[in-house]
C-alpha cells in the first residue's frame, strides 16, 4: 500500500474527545494498511488565545516572537494525538515542524516551505509507525521557527504528500466536500464530486472558505490528488484532481460553481493625471504596507485624467483609504473608498473561450435588479462586485440560471 | 560588565501583567549594564492544564509525548517575554532549549544536560541583546525535545551561568531567601544572608522548596555564585557560595537551619531472612519501577533474621507496599507501611565531627515527647521520621534549641 497524507483542522481536535475521534479515524486508515502521515492544526481557540496574551504584553510583538509563540499551538496537537494513537495501540510518534524536515525561507508569519527532508519521516514509516507532524511550521536557515501563514496547515499536508510521493493527500474539515455554492445560502447546491485544481484554487481564491488556495495551487504544481471530506461524517467528499476523471466531466459541465466572499472594500481614486508610471506609484505604497489588492480597474483616460479603483480586504481598508488619500494630491485626483461591498464569482473551465457566460451572469443580475460596482475576469472565471446586502440573492439568482442543481443526474 | 543569568519561575509568570512586571526588572537589570541571559518556567498552571489534556486522551502516554507536550508552555513564555521587553525598547530574543545550544541525554522525562553550546546565545550578547531562553527542556541526540524533570529550570540556569562563566545566576522565586526554618511555622526565622552550597543542597533534599538541589550541585560542581531573590520585592535575598564570605562565617557558625518534609511514607519488610544480596533484591524492584528511596535503616540481625525499613515519597508509597508485599513471601517476611509521616533534619557544615548535634536533636525532641521512627545522618546533617503531626513542634522546638533566631547580632 502507498503512503496517505491525512490533515485535521483547529475545529477537529478541538477537544481530549475531539483528539481522540481523530485517533480512531486514524487507526481505521492505519489497519486498512496504508502507510500514514498526519498532520494538525492547534486546538480549536488556541490560537486566539496566544495572539490575544501577545496582544497584552505588547503594542506591536515581532513576528519571529509571534511565530515563536504560535507553533507551540501545533506542537500540543500532534504530541496529544500521538499519545492518543499510541492508547489504542496503534504506533506513533510526533514530530515538529522542524524534525520533519521542513525548511522555510521568506518573512516571519508568511514562511514558505523551500525544502522537505523527509529521511526522519520515513524512517518512521518503514518502522511501521504512524508520523504526526506539526501543521503551519518549519524552521529557517537560522535554526527559527517559522509560521507559513494562511492556509498553513492545508500547505504542509500537501507539500508533505509531494514530497513522500504520497497516493493522495486528505483534508478533513467541519463540511463533506465543496459545494456548487453555499449550502446557506441555495438549499439546493450540490456537492462536487470531482474538480480540477485550477477551478478549485479559484474557487479558493473567491471565497471558499473549505480550502486554501495556495495549497490547491501547490497539489496542482505537484500533481497530487487532493480529498476534501468530512471529520465527522463517512461520505466521499470532492477529490481534487487533474486526472482522467475530470477530463472526461469536463467535456460536458461548464461552471463548476458559484462562490462569494463578503471581506470586501473598495478603495478608487478619481480624476487623476495618468502617464508612465502612474500605476506604480498607486500600488507600491499598498504593496509596501503589506495590503493585498484584489480586483483592479481602471477607467478609459479622458482629457489626460483617469479613474483607478481597487477592492482590499475590510481589515486593510482604513490603511489602503489613507494611502491613496496621502497620494491623491500629487495626481491631482480625490480619494474615496467605500466598505460594504461583496463579490460573486461564476467558476469553471468550461467557461475557457466561451465568451457567453460573462454575458449569461450580467443579464442574470441585470434581471435581479442587482447594481454591478466592478467586474473582473481570468480564463476560469467571471467575478462582479456588489454591495454586501445583495450577493445572497446574487448566489442564488445565479446558481439557477448555470442550473448547477440539475447538472448531477 | 560581566554575564549574569536570571531565572523566574512560572508563578512569576503566571499572566500578562506578571510578565510585564518581570520585563521591567529585566530591563533594569540591562540598563545596570550587564549583559543578561534570561531563562523562564511555564505560566502558573499551564504544565497542570497539559498533563489533565494528557491524562484525557491517554492512559499511559509515552514519556517523550509528555515532553514535546510539556516544553511548550517554556516555549510560550520566552516568546511572550521576549515581546514584553522589546515593547519597552529593549533587545531580546527569545531561544527554545535547543536554539539555546542544551544538548541533553538519559531517560525522556527526566532528561540531563549533556552538554550546551553556547555560540548563539554568545552571538546575541554580543548584539547586545537579552537571551530569553526556555528553561526545563533540550534536545537529545535523535533532535528529540527532552524536558530535565523535577527542578529542570533551575538547572537551565545554573548550568547556562556555568556555561557562559558568568558573573552570578540570580534565582526569583515568591520568597525573599532561604530562612533557617519555614516562616510559616517559626515566625522568628531568619533569612540566611549566605549559605554554602553544600549546606543549601542538604537543606533542599531535605525539605527547603525555594530551590532544587539538582541545581545547587550544578552550582557548586562549577563555582556558580547564586542568589535567590523575590520576584516581588527588591531584597538582597540569600547568596549561595563557596568563597571568601562564607569561610569567615563557617568559622563561628555551625546549624544553617533546621528543614521538614511532609511528603514522606514508610515501608518495613521485618522478620527477613538476610543473606549475600538480600538488600539488592529488596531495592531492585523499587529502581525498576522509578521509585526513589530516601532514609533506609536495617536492624540488627536476630537468629538470622532481620528488619528492613525506607521511606518514600506519598505518591510512591502504593506501588512500593506492593512490591515488598509480592517479594516479602520469598524472604520468609512480613511487608508494612504508613504513610502520614514526615522528617525533620538539621543541617549545616559546622555540624561536621562535631557528634553532640545529633545527641542534642534527639534530647529536644525526647524533652518535647516526640517519638523518633528512623533516624538517617550524613556528615552535614541529621534528619528524624516522626508522625506527621509532630513535625512542625520539631521544628519549632529545634529552631529554639539550636538558637538559630539569635545568630545574626
């Protein structure tokens, strides 16, 4: 049997019973005989609890202390889970980011993984043992600890199971699969058997919260197979994967699903003077800051000015607005931003070359009476932003007319 | 300016007020001038909350699952304080026992400094930055965190003053010193001004909680100067040394203090047969199973046959009733045992060659009707068993006797 990568979220060992339902669904992998690598977020609210005693002992903790402090979170997890395995017989041992062999480079609190040696992790498994190894982390150059940020944990199980070779790597969390969109929001949205990666990372990237992107992106570059399922439930899930499976769904579904995402703010800066450079000088102060900005757009020139406006997530919003405002002078333009935006997002391969679905989703919202603020579009996807208190009726509008609850018969 | 070595405790630390209050002292310290490595025990309870985790998953968890547990409450509390000072402007950077360079061997659990490299915390001195390392734990040979068992923090910070030959290793802790008896039970006990360590490793064995004797004989083995101080209070606290001082006292002074323990048990195997190894199969079985033996008394033989008594801590005494009632059978004996007892010893390097110091503890206690179970003497000191409820009349009585309250004029 090949080698499965196995990751757990903060919500699944969020308690001792929470860790020890965990042990059970690990020892049923282990006796069905594959060869098994796990790894764990921190407990439920351990996280918070850290960054909040952080919090009272300084106005502004550097991030190698908060990185630091935060890995401990993990390391609890996986020595606990291992204990857990190891009361019902089932051998295993911990390891910490570090004794896994994962090297990162990059800033504190946003590592990247440059390297895996996996001679420690293996050794263990020709032993027969189960590895648990600590999510998030890897150790720098320096010898430091270092937290790979968003998506951290969904990362290091990926990037283990690229290094391993492993058959697929499996991620459990509180929902059984991705959905053509969010089950609160359309009753009628359906699990997705089978997705490719590119349509799930921007999936990932619009708003679904199930996985994170990065992972997804480095499954694709890696080639590995991805579940998504459920911690508590037995169902199959939605498997991720570039595989024969999908091409041969591919040729007839379309849009694989609606998503949206309501951390949105929009930040625009109106009448300015453009010429060479413009551009740069809107972005590098944002970039500088560390803000991430999403969909840009920027108006045709007219009489030597132009509009340029941008969507931040809300956090970032106060920050970017002053930014732009300390900068609007020297264009001769204004700054103004607004708060209570959303997006939805049509997503699918399907859409490649076919211009229509772009036109299908304005009409639909058109029909709904539904104001579109901004608009972007890639290959694999078409994403309007709305104000916040219409995108619920955007998902379902639009979930009907892709007619995403009947593609599954 | 020299290196000196600060250690605080975990209810030092016990909450983000407490570590702020500790960052200030630390930052007066460095602003005296010196250069400063800090080493810090878990917060307040954290190791109790890890164990309970442990016990709810696991009913025996393996010892190096304990460990990469349990270091991580040090791990928290370095990061935070490291936050703490930088918050006040001071450099520091917090280190986990193996970026501290403590290389450890032996058993997981209670694991012994082997040896550190001190390279980096030299490299941060020389930055002029504090060093906060995490007491209580290194990594053994396979990379594996060890954590170095009862007084392990204590020893973290003697054996880094050693290490970096530094000027003093300065011990916090919720009291002002060592008193030649607990205050709490002789109110005219007086803070010793300076004690050797000798004397200070005796009266720690022997009952005196402020700290290990692990330490303390780390200290002496390599000539650290010691001095234990309130975390609270600005006293000069108690100075433990091998030097000049200490020699002009030892000349007038002989009882450093008079020490008690309640955490005592007995266990008697009478009636034996004794032979060529009997003792080695008495005591074996209690090494095999861990369990510490501290005073131990054989009577004198009587038709070949003769009576063997130990004490052990209250924790252990189960276990060990146990073991002699499986093993008495095979002597042709009897096992026994009670538990509610406790000792009181008086110690102090003048006590040496001088045997009216035991002849004079035996007539305070016989005056005082207290009735003596075993008796144990080493060149420093004299301990007496006795019913738990008479220990802290011993105390007082032998306090009195040995006029210890009038020494200092």
């Amino acid at each position: 049997m090949g080698i499965v990568v196995q990751k757990y979220g903060g919500s699944s060992v969020a308690t001792a019973d929470h860790i020890k339902a965990v042990a059970e669904r690990v020892k049923k992998a282990r006796d069905a005989g594959s060869d098994l690598v796990v790894t764990v977020s921190a407990m439920g609210k351990q996280t918070d609890r850290l960054l909040r005693l952080a919090g009272e002992v300084s106005r502004s903790p550097a991030p190698r202390e908060i990185d630091q402090l935060l890995s401990t979170g993990e390391l609890q997890s996986v020595a606990l889970l291992a204990m857990a395995l190891n009361d019902r017989g089932v051998a295993a041992t911990s390891l910490t980011g570090s004794q896994a062999g994962m090297k990162t480079e990059g800033r504190y609190g946003s590592g990247v993984i440059s390297e895996i040696r996996p001679e420690r992790l293996r050794g263990l498994l020709a032993e027969g043992q189960v590895a648990i190894v600590a999510g998030f982390q890897g150790t720098n150059s320096l010898g430091d600890v270092m937290t790979l940020g968003r998506g951290g944990s969904d990362t290091t199980a990926v990037a283990l199971a690229a290094a391993l070779d492993a058959d697929r790597c499996e991620i459990y969390t509180d929902v059984d699969g991705i959905y053509t969109a969010d089950p609160r929001i359309v009753p009628e949205a359906r699990r997705i058997t089978v997705i490719s990666p590119s349509e799930m990372a921007e999936m990932a990237w619009r708003g679904a919260k199930v996985m994170h992107p990065r992972a997804v992106e480095l499954g694709a570059l890696y080639g590995v197979e991805i579940h998504v399922k459920s911690s508590f439930g037995g169902g199959p899930g939605t498997v991720i994967t570039g595989g024969e499976d999908l091409e041969r769904l591919e040729t007839r579904e379309t849009v694989a699903g609606i998503v949206h995402d309501l951390d949105v703010a929009r930040v625009a800066l109106n009448g300015i003077r453009t010429g060479p450079g413009t551009l740069s000088r809107v972005f590098t102060p944002l970039a500088e800051r560390g803000i991430s900005v999403d969909v840009i757009v920027e108006s045709g020139m007219k009489d030597g000015r132009a509009d340029v406006a941008f969507t931040v997530r809300r956090g970032d919003f106060p920050e970017a607005r002053e930014a732009m405002e300390e900068l609007a002078p020297a264009l001769g333009g204004q700054a103004e931003g607004e708060e209570e935006l959303g997006k939805v997002s049509v997503v699918g391969t399907g859409m490649l070359n076919r211009p229509g679905y772009a036109a299908k989703m304005f009409d639909t919202l058109g029909e709904a009476g539904i104001p579109i603020r901004m608009v972007s579009t890639s290959e694999i996807q078409v994403t309007c932003v709305m104000r916040a208190e219409e995108v619920d009726g955007a998902v379902r509008r639009l979930h009907e007319s892709f007619e995403l609850e009947e593609r599954d018969v």
